[in-house]
C-alpha cells in the first residue's frame, strides 16, 4: 500500500514516510493509492476497539516498517472507551470525547504520537512538530506527545479565540511541549505554520513535521470508529446509519469518507457546520471559494478555508459526484443555544456547541431517520456557553480536571512564523 499526494507531483510514499512527512513535498496532502475492502472483517469476531482498530488498518501498514508494531500502537492510543449512546427511536449519538482531552481529536493524535515515536526509535531521529489550534487540536496534539521521546512540539493558538479551559490544555504541559498565542486568527495560525514548512532552511534545522488534521496520521484512525459504530448499528437496529458530523477542517468527516469508501454499512454522510459556510455554499453555487473564519459558539469549527477539502475532492472530483456524497448545512449561533436546551429539556442529555449543530441538521433534515450524530466534545469544555442554557452545572469528568490544575505558561508572538524559531 501506497500513498499519493492529491497534487500528484510526489513520489508515492508508504503510511510511515507520509507521516513523518505531514504535508507532500508539492504541497499537497497523502491519501492512500485505492482502498482495501473490510469484506476481510468479521465483525462478530472482535472483541475490542484495539483490536478492530487494528484489522481495519492493517491493510493501510502492509509492507511498512511500523507493520509488526501496529497492533501494540492500537493499544497504546485507543485506551479509552467508544459509546454508541441511543437519545430516541433510531436516534444515536457516537460520544468521541472519552480520551485524555474529552474531544474526538484524541483518537488521531493519540495514533500520531504513538507511531511517531515507534519510526522515530527505528531511525534514532529527533523532530519539532508544529501545530495550529482552533481549539481542541492543539490539546489533544499536547496531551498526546507530552513526554515522548524524540519529540518536541510547537502550539499555536490565536489570542482571545479559545476557551479558558482549552487555552489550560494547551499551556500546562512544560517539557517537550511549547505553546504560542499568536495574535491573529486560526487562519492566521495556520499559514504560520505552511510558511514554515515551506522555509527549507528552517525546515530542515528543526526536523520540521506536522500534526494537524491534515497529517495521515491523524486521519487513518479517523476512519475507524465509524466502521465501528455503524457495523454496530446496523447489528442492533438492521439498517445502515447516516452520520451527521460536526465540520470545520474536514478531517473528522473525511474519515467518514474513508470508511464509506472501505465498504462500511453507511447510508449516508452529512456535514454540519457553523457560520462559516465555505462547504454549503460550494456545494449550492460549485464555486469553491475560501473565506477568512468567523468566531462562533462552536470555535472549534471557525474555519473559513478548510485543509481537508483537498482530499474531498481527490475522492469526488466533480461538482455532481460531490453533490450526490456530501450534503452540509449551517447552523448559526442562536440556534446552537436553542437546541442545546431544547434537548436537555426532552431527554436531560447535554451537548456542546459542535455537537448541537449536528444535532441541529438532524431535526431539521433527518427526523426520526436511522441517523448517528457525531459528538465531538464533552460540553464540560465549553461550560461558559452551556451551564446557563441549561441552569445546571456540569460535571467535569476526572480527566479534564487533572489537566485543568496544572501551572500554565505560553510565548506571545505576531503573525511571523519566524518568531517561532528565535
Ligand atoms: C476539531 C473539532 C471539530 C471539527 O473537526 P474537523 O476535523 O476539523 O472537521 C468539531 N468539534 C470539535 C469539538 C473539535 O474539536
């Protein structure tokens, strides 16, 4: 198996290489050569998240280096559990957020540091990895590496556009991890972080690699939990799923994708995403035009031109086929507050911003349909929004609480991506 840049002008690569590498020397971003088919999976057999985790993948590692230590790398990442939660009728809810930063970037990041470490060791290399952060990445990037061997990591976050308790998770690690608020916005962040790779002299020097959301390794573990959740699905309700999945970079549903394209039961994949309306606009006027980000409740997703979009449409080149894939609609802010308390008044259950857009898109296009939504975060991270639509307090689960007492520190810089390496 082999990966290919969706410019098309870089040498093919294998799943190690791509994800040393983050983004492809023209540019652009890895995807696999063609898709395995799951038919291989017996389902019934598999016992664990690990272990289907690593079946599904394995085809992805065949003749890499990483092959004989990807089972031990899929225990080592997903050590936490996967609910698939019933809210009414066929109406379920995938809780992503029970890793170490209670949101679903856990599950990449995880997978990333943990191979990261395991090439590393084979080679005796040492590398910086850089990160732009709308929110919940750069956490999950941090709590991931914090301590690995080999590894230093650079996190950028824009001023005043994260939450108090994710800015605490980005800054309370010390050690191998740096954090920089940037004074500008994610957009801003992550050019910083494209012009540094596109500096050969600063590349070079610093062993510079990427963990955003556009690195494969990231998205390969992406694509797993929806082959299990609706493998899941399909065994306890006897039709395949829709998912309808919170977006701002993409990478989240293009794992979605991926699985589809796999083979997995999946009916359809719906995209929600907030005032930052680049996908459903392209797709009503098939003009793909980039924006500037807008902030939103749902800050996670204040992506104007999202990175993942590139390997969209790799798989769905043109604008009828995409049509036909994707659908995606926008949910502004006074809207995610009303389905917050809307669903906490009928059933109790919470949800943060990102989760209630896709919420959201379910009432209103999918209504009592066979249908997943996507959660991405635990609402605990977002508490200034929810608690006073809801009135109630929200309990912090363990993990987030360890991470918010610890002492904090960052760097303060401009939108120069060199004042990241003086
Ligand atoms: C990152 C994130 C998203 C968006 O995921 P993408 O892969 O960028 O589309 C949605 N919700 C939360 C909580 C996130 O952290």
């Amino acid at each position: 198996m082999k990966f290919v840049s969706t410019r098309k002008k870089a040498p093919k690569v294998s799943a190690s290489e791509a994800i040393l590498q983050g983004l492809a020397p023209d540019g652009g971003l890895y995807v696999p050569e063609s898709f395995p088919s799951l038919s291989h999976l017996n389902v019934h057999e598999i016992s664990s998240y690990p272990e289907l985790a690593y079946e599904v993948l394995a085809p992805f590692f065949e003749d890499d280096p990483l092959k004989d230590d990807l089972a031990q790398i899929c225990m080592d990442a997903f050590n936490f559990p996967v609910p698939l939660v019933p809210l009414k009728g066929e109406e379920m809810v995938l809780e992503l957020y029970h890793g170490p930063t209670a949101a679903f970037k856990d599950f990449g990041a995880r997978f990333l540091a943990a191979s990261m470490e395991k090439i590393l060791e084979k080679q005796s290399r040492n590398l910086t990895i850089l990160v732009a952060t709308s929110g919940d990445t750069g956490g999950a990037v941090a709590a991931a590496f914090a301590g690995r061997k080999g590894i230093d990591v650079k996190v950028l976050f824009p001023k005043g556009r994260v939450s108090k308790r994710q800015q605490t998770q980005l800054t309370c690690w010390g050690g191998n991890i740096e954090a920089y608020e940037v004074d500008g916005n994610f957009d801003d962040c992550q050019k910083m972080v494209k012009d540094a790779f596109m500096d050969q002299e600063i590349a070079t020097k610093w062993g510079l690699s990427s963990a955003n959301s556009i690195n494969l390794g990231r998205l390969l573990p992406q694509s797993v939990y929806y082959v299990y959740a609706s493998h899941l699905y399909y065994q306890a309700i006897g039709k395949k799923p829709t998912f309808i999945i919170p977006s701002g970079n993409v990478g989240n549903s293009c794992g979605a994708y991926w699985a589809l394209s796999m083979g997995a039961p999946i009916e359809r994949i719906a995209l929600s995403v907030n005032e930052n309306k680049t996908i459903p606009d392209y797709l009503f006027s098939g003009n793909y035009e980039k924006r500037p980000s807008v902030a939103t409740l749902a800050n996670a997703m204040d992506v104007g031109a999202p990175s993942n979009m590139e390997r969209l449409f790799d798989l769905y080149p043109d604008i009828d086929t995409m049509r036909k894939m994707v659908s995606a609609w926008s949910v502004d802010d006074e809207t995610i507050k009303k389905t917050i308390k809307e669903v906490y008044d009928e059933s109790g259950y919470i949800m943060c911003p990102h989760t209630a857009t896709g919420e959201r898109v379910r009432r209103d296009q999918f209504s009592g349909k066979p249908t997943i939504v996507v959660s991405t975060a635990h609402p605990a991270k977002f508490e200034q929004v929810v608690e006073p639509l809801i009135n109630t307090e929200i309990p912090i689960p363990e993990n987030l609480k360890q991470l918010l007492d610890k002492e904090t520190s960052f760097k303060q810089v401009g939108k120069e991506y060199r004042e990241l390496f003086e």
